[in-house]
C-alpha cells in the first residue's frame, strides 16, 4: 500500500487495484500515490475479494486478465453482487466485444492498456464523484419531491426506494440501469438525445464512449420488454437517442 501524506483533493480515496503485471502495478503506485490516492494491490482474483473486503475501497480498477483462476471479470460480478462501488476494468484486449462484456458484467467504465496515467486519473475521479462512498449499499438519500411513484403502461418506478416494478413483478436493476429508466420514464415520450442521457446518469464530466449507453439499454431491454427482439417500451429514434413509450393513463 502507498499513501501520500499531506495529499489535499483525494487523500481519503483508497483505491484497490488488481493486477499481476509487476512493472504496471509500480507505475501505477508511484503515480496515484503522487496524485493522493491511497493505494491497495491485488495479484490475483482471490486476493482482490479478500482485499476489498478488508478496505472498503472508493474505486476499484481490475484487469479484466487475472492469475489463480477468478478473472477480473468473476471478480467485477461478485463486487457487484454486493457492492454499487465505481469499477473501472483495465483491458490489453480493447475489442468491443472485451468493452461490452465489462460493461454487463457492471463495470462503470473502462480503459484500453497502453493509457495516460493522467486519463485514468481523469475516469476514477468521475467515477467517484458520480458515486459517493456512502453509496456503496446501493442506495441513495432521496431527494426532496421523489416521493411520487413514476408509473407509464405496466412499468413503475419508485424513486425513493429505487424498486422497478414490470409487470406486477418486481425488476432487480443496476444502479446505472435504474438511473437510466427513471430518466426515461420520467421523460416519457420525447426524445432524449443520447448526449442527454450520458450527461444525466454519467456525468458532464464522463470521458468514455456510448457503448456505455447502448450497453444499458439492451440489458434494461432484458428485464422489461415482453420481446427484447421487437421494443415496445424503448425504442430507438435513429441518429438521435431513445424514448421511452408515453403509456400514462
């Protein structure tokens, strides 16, 4: 672990980093310990459980490649099980298919080995602001006026206790997922931009792609739609964004 005494902006942040490759792991030690944060490394899989669950970290930065059997990706799913803590995936791969598997998985966001440690930086911060530690069980304080159930057709969305309901069933979602679907169905039937959507549920600030987006919606698609294949509920306005279906009494 490195901690950098006196660090002013991030000197509380502890970040778990998981990763095997030595000359990567002292790079990045040396340069978030100078940036304030306080830094936690894992080799494999199974120390990074162990680990996160002794630190309680702020951020989580996990190669997607791991030694020992448990891969960064077994590792995102069982923090995510648990845990609504910032992920970010490292990946030497960089493919799409690699971006949107991390991206179900729960990751937050991810970046392509080689980077800017000055990027990274950039992304973990975001990632943070936009989930304050104390978010970490799942839930946030409400605000005042989220009193009042959003409901549209056989979706209900209940802001104060984050629940979906589809169906007179009760719909688990992500974090993300749930920001996502409150925003539309709050919005239903106008077009949100996908500019609109990103800046509102991941920040003025995110620095990534909109696979991110794309990623979201097909699995939100996943746990409300009768038909995934054919969208009743989300559908897509082409070169513009998504709206969600105004079925309001």
């Amino acid at each position: 672990m490195s901690k950098r005494p006196g660090a002013a902006e991030d000197h509380s942040t502890d970040v778990l980093i998981a990763e095997d490759e030595e000359s990567f792991v002292d790079a990045l030690v040396v340069g978030l310990g100078h940036e304030g944060f306080n830094v936690h490394v894992a080799r494999d899989g199974n120390e990074a459980l162990r680990l996160f669950e002794q630190v309680d970290p702020d951020v989580v930065l996990l190669d997607q490649m791991l030694p020992g059997g448990i891969s960064g990706l077994d590792v995102c799913r069982s923090i995510r099980a648990t845990s609504s803590v910032p992920i970010i995936m490292v990946t030497a791969k960089g493919t799409e298919i690699d971006t949107v598997v991390a991206l179900e998985v729960g990751a937050d966001d991810y970046v392509t080995k080689p980077f800017r440690l000055r990027e990274l930086v950039a992304r973990m911060r975001a990632v943070s602001r936009r989930s304050p530690h104390d978010s970490k069980s799942g839930d946030s304080v409400p605000e005042e006026g989220e009193d009042d159930q959003l409901v549209s057709g056989d979706v209900t969305v209940d802001p104060v206790q984050r629940r979906v309901f589809v169906r007179g069933g009760e719909v688990k979602l992500r974090r993300k997922e749930f920001d996502l679907l409150r925003l539309l169905v709050e919005n239903a039937g106008r077009v949100l931009t996908r500019d609109v959507l990103i800046d509102r549920v991941w920040g003025s600030d995110y620095i990534g792609d909109t696979k991110t987006l794309d990623v979201h919606i097909k699995r939100l698609r996943s746990q409300i739609e009768e038909d995934p294949s054919e969208p009743r509920l989300i559908t897509t306005v082409r070169g513009v964004g998504y709206r969600f279906a105004d079925l309001r009494e």
